[in-house]
C-alpha cells in the first residue's frame, strides 16, 4: 500500500470538491430543504399535518440527502470520466493498484455525504421553526448508522458510476433514485406500511429504508422504528455487498 | 541507463466490443431470450512477439485498429492480455504493476487530461501521484510548462484548451515523473506541421537523455525520420521488424510503379516481368498491376512500349520512391490508408 499516491489521489478529489462547493450544495441539499419546508413548515402550520411530523420528517429528509449526496458525488464524476473525457485514465496509471482509486473515490464520497446529512439538521431547524424535538442523547448509535449510510451511498455510487452510461444518467435518477426515495420510509415511518404487507415486506430491500429508520431510531426514537441494532446489523451487510460489487465493477470497467 | 521491453506472444482476443462501444451499455429493455447470440469475437493481438532495446525509440506502425493501441494499453497496465507475457524491465506488467507503472508515462491517442483541474494543478497533482515533494513537483511542473510554452495558461482549466495546447500538456503530464520509459500513442494525429516538429525534437531530446521511447504512427514519414527501429504490425500479427534502412532494403527493387490499364492479360504481366531491372510484378483485380523495380522513370518508356504493342492503353502511373509505405503495401497488399 502506496499512502502518499493514496493521499494524492485523496487531496485531488478534495480539492476539485472544494472548487465545486456552491453547486455541490445547491446540487445536493435544494431539494431536501425544499421539502423540509413545505411538508415541516407549510402543511404543519397550516394545520393540515400534525406538528409532531416535523420531527418525523428530519431523519427521512437527512437520510434522503446524505444517500443522494454520496451517490452523486462519486457516481457523476465516474460516469465523465470513465467515459466522456476518460480523465481517469491518469490516476489508472498511478504506482498503487486500481482498486484503492476506487477505494479513494468512496472515501470522498463519504465525506461529501457526511457534510450534506450533517448540515440538514441546523438548516431544518431553521426551516421548520419551532415544535422540533430531537434527541442526541444516543451519539454512537447516531455515528455509527451515519458512516454506514455514508458508506452505501459512496460505494453505491461506485456501483452505478461504473453501471450506467452517460446517456442513461436519467434514466439512473427515474429508475433507481426516484423508486428508491419515495419507497425509502424517508417521509413516513416503515410501520405505516403496516396496512399494505405486500409493499411493507418489499421495500426491505431498499438500503434507504434503514438509513431513514436508524436516523429516526437514533435522533427521534418517540417515533416507531425499527429496531437500532438490527438496522447497523443490515446496514453493514448491505455495506459490505455494494462495497465488494461497487470494487468489481470498477476493476472490470478500469481494465480492458 | 534506461529501460528495455520485451513481450512474448502476446495474443488479445476482445469478447465484449472494444472499450469506446462497450462503455455504457448499462441498461437493456431488449430481453436477451432468442436464439443465443453470436459470440462477439475481436482479435487483437495474435501471437505478438518483440524486444524494444533501452534507450532506443521504437515505432510501432500499422493501420487503424491493427493492434497498436492494445499493444501500448497491455504494457501500460490498461489491458489485460488473453496470453502471453510482456515486461517493462524485469517487471512482469500483469503480475507487478505498479513497479511497472512507475518506470512508464503515457501520452495517449486521445487527451485525457483532468478537466476539472488548471494545466498548473494536472502536473502539480500527477507528480503527487508518484511521491514527488510538494518542492520537487512545483519546480518540476514550472520547468515543464515553460518547456513546453504554456507558462501563460498555467493557472487556466484546460477545457478551454486548443487540441494542440492539450498535446503538449499530455506530453508534459507524462514527463512529469522522469519515466524511464515514455509511450506515446499516435502523438501527431491531428496536429499542424509546426506543432508536430516540436514534438519530434521534444521526443528525440528526451530519448537523449537515456530514456526509450515507444511510438505508435500510421504515418509513414513519422516513423522513417524518428524511429530507430520499427515493427510494422497488421491485424494483431508483426509482419516486419528492423531498422527502417533495412526494412526500406527488403523491398524487392525499392521502387513502386502502380500501373493502371484497361486490362492486364496475362501476355502483358509476362511481358512487364522481362522489363529491365523488374523483380516482381503483381495484379489484383485484372486493370492494374504493381511493378517492383530497383528504378522508377527509365522505366515508363518500355511499358508504354509493352502496353501498345499489345494494344492496351494505359490509363495511369504513379511512381512511390522507396519507402516504407511501399513496404507496408508490399507485405500486406494494402495501403496503409485502405
């Protein structure tokens, strides 16, 4: 293991982020906030929706940014560069083998993903204004489901970056990401499928579901959720499986 | 002391189609049930065999998709060969490739170059790929655009870049680590004659300094004035290899007369073949004939001669001085441009 080409490899992504700052942010936390505002502050002020779902909401909303986060900001850049300007090719050639390339990418990734569900919260708070009741009273189980979920967006992104052709980006957001949020138990608790099994039973394959259940199990667990420790139990097998598919992928698409 | 190469039956058999099609076929809405399908089944490289001496430049020649790019994409690491061995110095490229990454740098036939940085940071940052210091590699990246005339554009991102500014840029990036070894993969293609002359001398001062250098061309007089050596090479199988004085020698006669007519009857080829000096004439497709002879002028009387005598008129001539696209047409019966 080569750490300097590592770090280097590191410090270019971090630095093409750092660069990209303003539309990375727009890009990512827009359309949660947006939401956070409408659902958290119109409807509940309005009257047409209990204020209690404001608290309900957040963890949804924070798990929906951090999984869309991670996936764009290692998708997207592969996709274009795998493909359109093929700019990858000089860090393919890089002394260190291919895979930590991909392993550097999820770790940017995961950075990124990390920043955009940690920066929802004081943005809801102000959204949504008062009548939120989080709770930080349980730090590790809250750390350890962000660096799960943080760590099945990015590699997730790996997964799809090295899947999907640059012509198919929407079709990737329609088919994949679309699905994947409204079924994601992000804007109602899983228990509220109770009344439909057949969907309450499918949706359990949808990583989201567990990112948006072990936030609110960790930050608003007045709410039913499921159960913590099961939720890091799947996470990290989900994690372990998109990791190990993500790096395949990646190797075959790497080399002719 | 530079770095030699050595590849051994090397054979690349493509089961998807080659990279640029194959990227991107992600999803499919045609369900895949019928017939099975043919087997998609592109070779490459058939058995390719050869050495490149440390510190020579090497031209490797041949037409589009002849096996030049797949060549370079296996020594550089890019391409997994189906068989056979190749090695950058005793490195084993499949088996040890980053010792073999290190020793090699890589122009390819496409720019690549990292759009989302300035042409300053590309070097800054390829040179931190490889472990240079952060001093080492902002004095290095300074030399390297004054070198290559791109001081004023440094801090620019190279978006905005003309193809001949991304070039040299390319050739800067892969000489940014001092590699023993630098792969340059159709470096003229599409650049102006100037731009071009710069790139010889830019090349030949690099190989100067003790390094090799290995080139692919499909241009002719790329390969004569700058290699030392060649290997011509024609779907996926090396079919001449040597200096070119000595594959320009091995043409028989040296001089190329393609001859057409409104027909070649047999009675003319054997009468073509008396002419002086004449040691080999072929016909393809019954209207033209090709005549290697060791002159070319002296000889146009006596075949018009020939060709009146038994009544064929003679449409055109075109005399090709010795010169390896005469040998690459004498080994494969085509022109490099076909």
């Amino acid at each position: 293991m080569n750490w300097k080409t590592f770090y280097a490899l590191l410090s270019r992504d971090g630095h093409v982020a750092r660069r990209n700052l303003l539309p990375m942010l727009l890009q990512n936390l827009l359309q949660p906030l947006l939401f956070t505002f409408v659902f958290g502050r119109v409807m509940t002020t309005s009257g047409m929706l209990p204020a209690a779902y404001k608290s309900m909401l957040l963890p949804g909303v924070m798990a929906i940014s951090m999984v869309m986060a991670g996936v764009q900001a290692v998708a997207m850049p592969l996709i274009a560069e795998f493909q359109f300007t093929r700019e990858i090719e000089d860090r393919l050639l890089a002394p260190i083998e291919i895979g930590w390339l991909a392993v550097a990418k999820i770790v940017t990734g995961m950075i990124q993903a990390t920043f955009a569900g940690l920066v929802v919260i004081p943005a809801a708070w102000l959204l949504m204004g008062s009548g939120l009741s989080l709770n930080f009273g349980k730090p590790f189980e809250f750390a350890a489901v962000c660096l799960l979920v943080a760590l099945f967006s990015s590699a997730g992104g790996l997964a799809l970056g090295c899947s999907v052709g640059q012509t198919q980006i929407g079709l990737m957001f329609s088919l994949v990401l679309a699905p994947m949020m409204m079924f994601g138990c992000a804007y109602y608790p899983w228990s509220a499928l109770s009344s439909f099994r057949v969907l309450q039973v499918a949706v359990l394959v949808n990583p989201l579901v567990y990112a948006s259940e072990g936030l609110r199990g960790a930050l608003a667990p007045q709410f039913p959720h499921i159960d913590t420790l099961l939720v890091i139990g799947v996470l990290t097998l989900i994690d372990g499986l998109i990791l190990v598919l993500g790096l395949k992928k990646f190797q075959s698409k790497a080399v002719s | 002391m530079g770095i030699g190469i050595r590849i051994e039956e090397l054979r690349k058999v493509y089961d998807t189609p080659p990279p640029s099609a194959a990227r991107g076929a992600g999803f499919s809405f045609t369900p895949v049930k019928s017939a099975p399908r043919k087997k998609f089944e592109v070779v490459a490289l058939d058995g390719v065999s050869f050495e490149i001496r440390a510190g020579e430049i090497f031209g490797l020649l041949g037409p589009n998709g002849a096996g030049k790019s797949t060549t370079i994409g296996i020594l550089t690491t890019r391409t997994r060969p189906t068989s056979g061995r190749a090695f950058i110095g005793e490195f084993d490229v499949w088996r040890e490739q980053v010792k073999a990454k290190r020793l090699l740098g890589v122009v390819p036939q496409r720019p690549n170059l990292d759009f989302a940085l300035t042409a300053r940071e590309i070097l800054v940052f390829h040179g931190a790929y490889f472990g240079q210091s952060a001093r080492e590699r902002e004095k290095r990246a300074d030399e390297l655009l004054e070198k290559f005339k791109l001081t004023d554009r440094a801090t620019h991102m190279v978006r905005t870049f003309s193809g001949g500014m991304m070039q040299r840029l390319s050739i800067a990036r892969a000489m940014m680590h001092d590699p023993e070894i630098l792969f340059l993969d159709e470096p003229s293609a599409g650049l102006d004659p100037q731009t071009r002359l710069l790139l010889w001398e830019i090349v030949r001062d690099y190989n100067r300094l003790g390094k090799t250098i290995v080139l692919t061309t499909h241009y002719m007089d790329e390969a004569d004035s700058l290699c030392e050596r060649l290997a011509i090479i024609d779907h996926g199988r090396i079919i001449a290899q040597g200096t070119p004085r000595e594959l320009k020698a091995s043409i028989p006669g040296g001089y190329l007369l393609r001859l057409r007519f409104d027909r070649v009857p047999e009675e003319l080829m054997a009468e073509l073949r008396t002419l002086p000096g004449v040691t080999e004439v072929r016909t393809s497709d019954h209207i033209a004939a090709d005549v290697y002879a060791d002159r070319g002028g002296p000889l146009i009387g006596p075949i018009v001669t020939a060709a009146n005598a038994a009544g064929i008129e003679l449409h055109d001539v075109h005399i090709a001085e010795p010169s390896l696209e005469t040998l690459f047409l004498h080994h494969t019966g085509r022109s490099l441009r076909d």
